[in-house]
C-alpha cells in the first residue's frame, strides 16, 4: 500500500504544469488619446495587419488630423498584440490611478473579438507605479504603429476645427 501511495505522489508530482490560454480570437484593437478634448492619436489593426493611424497635426494641439493607412500584415497584428500585453492582462482590473496631475493626456485601448470588447481607459497624469507597464505598452505599440504609418497612403486630412 505505502509502495503504491509513494507512486501515486511521485507521478502527482510529475504532471505537466498547465499552460495558459492562447489569446482569444480578436476583431481589432483600437487606441485613442486626446489632451484637452481634442484628438492627438489614434489607430486601429484588424488581424489582418490592416488598419490605420491617425495623428493630429499644426501647432499647438494640432490644426489637421492626417489619417494614413496602415498595411502590418498578420505578423504586424501579432507583435502589437505582444506589446500591448501587458495593458490587455491589466484590462480585467486596471490598477486605481494614485495621485493624479492634471492637464495630460489619456484615452483607452479596445480589443475587440466575438466574445465582446475589453478596454482599458488611461490618464498619463495617473502616478500609480503599477501603470508604468501599461503606459509604456500603450507608448510602444503607438510608436509601432506611427513608423509602419510613414511608408502609408494618407486616406484622409481634415482640418480640425477650434
């Protein structure tokens, strides 16, 4: 009996260790910032890699809102999901905000897929240090996004208005 409890743990002890979920499925992951009511960015990425990538452009806040379309392919989709990581697994329960300075931009992430959308809304003024990965994650996938956007068509320039 003992010979058979000690086999029975030993082979406890060497099960595979369980892994995580793959992703789920998405439809697109979409990102917007605004300072002061007015748009500074935005994109989106469909799995695909296609999308787009909006940025306001002038002085000051911006005069001009220059969209350029945005051509990633599959892997491109892919590497922002992996950088927005961070912020995706923190979109469940995003930490609180700490202290807050005002006057910085903010605006959230959406992935979107067929079991619903999950968002995390952001505040740069937020000084809670667990944001700090979530901040920069959102800051690396935009800059992706921005230097894929360069070699794009511009789809639309529109003036903003004051």
């Amino acid at each position: 009996m003992r010979l058979l409890l000690a086999s029975a743990a030993l082979l406890a002890g060497c099960a595979p260790t369980p892994r995580p979920a793959p992703p789920a499925p998405l439809t697109a992951i979409a990102f917007h910032v605004s300072s002061w009511g007015r748009p500074v960015s935005s994109w989106t990425i469909a799995p695909d890699g296609s999308g787009s990538y909006t940025h306001a452009e002038g002085p000051g806040f911006g005069t001009r809102l220059v969209t350029r379309k945005v051509d990633a392919g599959a892997q491109g989709f892919a590497r922002i999901r992996a950088l927005l990581a961070p912020a995706e697994r923190a979109a469940a329960a995003p930490p609180g905000c700490g202290q807050r300075w005002t006057d910085f931009p903010y605006g959230a992430a959406v992935w979107t897929g067929a079991a619903g959308k999950a968002e995390i809304p952001f505040d740069l003024g937020c000084k809670n240090p667990a944001l700090k990965p979530i901040h920069e994650a959102l800051q690396a996938a935009g800059n992706q996004m921005q230097t894929w956007s360069k070699a794009g068509q511009v789809i639309e320039d529109k003036e903003i208005t004051p």
